[in-house]
C-alpha cells in the first residue's frame, strides 16, 4: 500500500535468489481498524454499521417481545461496543 503519493511503484522481497513481487492493495485490516490508501475513515465506519446491523438483526430474531428497558440493556452489551470502537482514530478535529 502506498500512502502520499499516487507514483506507481513497485516492490519487492529477495530471500537468496528468489524474487518475489508483493500485490498492491488500497484497503487493509490492521489490529482491527480499516486503513485504505488515502487515509479515510469511511470503511471502518461502513464496516461497524454493518457489524452493529448485523447484531440488529440477532437481537430482533431472537428477542420478538421486548420492552423498551430490555432492549436497551442488550444495545448497550451487544450493539453499541461495535459502534464506539475505534471511534477514537475516526474522529476528525
């Protein structure tokens, strides 16, 4: 992945005589936060909506009637913790 600059560079690893060529990417996991090439936070934010919908839709399966105070306790446990984390290094100022 090449970050501040769009030149098309090539890289590679040399382990003896071999040479191998490394793939480009422009979007990669790392310790759970999604780094694209130009340093927006835009997938980590799609990637915990759809996590946290995900979640949505577990609770609504399974849990047909509920009063408000219930599901509020399990958004807290289950739902909002997919939301906050990495809330930090989205968060622009």
């Amino acid at each position: 992945m090449h970050i501040g600059h769009k030149l098309l560079t090539e890289y590679s690893m040399a382990d003896g005589h071999k040479v191998t060529q490394l793939e480009a990417t422009v979007i990669e996991r790392d310790l759970g936060i999604w780094i694209t090439d130009d340093l927006k936070s835009t997938e980590q934010c799609i990637q915990a909506a759809k996590k946290a919908q995900a979640v949505l839709g577990m609770v609504n399966r399974h849990f047909r009637d509920i009063d408000k105070e219930d599901f509020e306790c399990i958004y807290k446990t289950y739902v909002r913790p997919h939301l906050e984390y990495c809330v930090q290094v989205c968060h622009h100022t």
